[in-house]
C-alpha cells in the first residue's frame, strides 16, 4: 500500500502522547483495548488506500455533473462508500444500541483522518452524513432517530447540511431562511420554511435510498425577531 499516512506518527500521538488506552478504564470503553484500536485504524487504512486515493486525481477531472435527469458521479466512489459504510465505520463511535462500536471520539477521528488524506471529496459524503446523523441523536425525536438516523448509520441514507445563502455566505447569522410552525407530525413539531440555500455538498446523487437535508433556519421569537432554530 502507498503511505498516505504516518502509522507511526499516528501511533505515537495516540499511544504515547494522548495515552488514549487509558480510555478503556471508562466503562463506555470498557470492551477495547489497543488490539481493537488498532484493528479500526487498520481497516480506515487499507479502505482509505486502496479505495478512496486511487479515484482522487480522478474526481477532481471528472467531477459530478447533472445531465438534466440524474447527478453522474464515478462508479469508483460508489464502490469506495460501499466498503466504508460497509465496515460499521459510518457508526463508529456510536452506541452499541445504534449499532455503533462505540470507539473513543479520538481513535474514530484518527482512523478518519487517512480518509480526508486520501480524497477529501468522497470522504465528504459519509462525513457530512456523520454529521447529520449526530445532531439528530443529540436533538431529535426517537422517531426521527428511527426513521433516518439508523438508515444513515447503515449507509442506506446519506445527509446533508443546508447552512448557508447566497446573501450571508459563510455568515450563517446572517441568514433569512425562516421557519413557521404548522402545528405537529408524527416527527415532532412541523415547520413550514421560507428561503433560499446553497453550497448544498452531496446534495443530489443516487448513492444512497434516501438523501436527508438539515435546512438551518430561523424561528419567530417572543418579540417577533427571529432566532436561530
């Protein structure tokens, strides 16, 4: 395999400065040890070498286009995100009950740093799938957590964050996209949004069964200004 990373730089921030095994002294960690560290960091290794830098030069000459009917994305990213999601790795530091394998946050970053070394732009569509998925644990609903975090952590439904407009760019303060209440799902409460959004990375494709968006907007607060929602 090409050397994409250091595993000896990597070992030694994780092992001698970081002291990361005393993690499994916490019962979180509990059931691993350097063996499994280890294992996680070699599976992130082999996939990130052998799937996700051989197509990198290749994406950036042929990058996704829409043809007027569908986004064409290579067949070799595919194939790439099959084998990540297909590992648990889209799960990795997520609870055993979500089918995680509830790997430290620091040793799960680790393993995803020979992605991000290997082709930022494939890496971005499990990693912002990730993403989505933790807020949804953090803040959602259990049906919701049922509905599209699981899916997501399976690999069947990718995500997505629509954060920022063409007024505000990077100024997410700045946003207008406002968010009304319509009264209750069976998701929770129900919003009806108003606004427009860009910069929507994986926005469209036909990689997953189902693409889901988290659309950043504001809501009416007690005085009638709006407010981050």
């Amino acid at each position: 395999m090409s050397l994409i990373l250091s595993r000896r730089d990597l070992n030694f921030l994780l092992y001698e400065w970081l002291q990361v095994e005393q993690l499994t002294r916490i019962g979180r960690y509990a059931d691993h040890s350097r063996e499994t560290f280890d294992a996680a960091l070699d599976t992130c290794e082999k996939i990130a070498t052998e799937l996700f830098a051989p197509h990198n030069k290749k994406s950036d000459q042929q990058e996704p286009h829409f043809d007027g009917d569908a986004v064409a994305i290579l067949p070799e990213v595919t194939a790439a995100l099959d084998a990540f999601c297909g590992a648990g790795l889209m799960a990795a530091g997520q609870d055993y009950e979500l089918g995680g394998m509830q790997l430290p946050l620091v040793v799960e970053k680790a393993g995803f740093a020979y992605f991000k070394a290997a082709n930022i732009g494939t890496s971005a569509y499990p990693f912002l799938t990730i993403g989505n998925a933790n807020l949804l644990v953090a803040h959602g609903t259990a049906a919701q957590i049922d509905t599209f975090v699981k899916p997501e952590l399976d690999g069947r439904f990718f995500g997505t964050m629509c954060l920022s407009e063409p007024q505000a760019g990077s100024s997410l303060s700045d946003i207008t996209t406002r968010a009304n209440l319509e009264g209750d799902s069976p998701f929770g409460p129900q919003y009806r949004l108003r606004g427009n959004k860009m910069w929507i990375s994986g926005g469209e494709h036909d990689l997953a069964e189902n693409i889901v968006h988290l659309v950043l907007a504001k809501i009416p607060g007690p005085d009638g200004k709006l407010v981050p929602g």
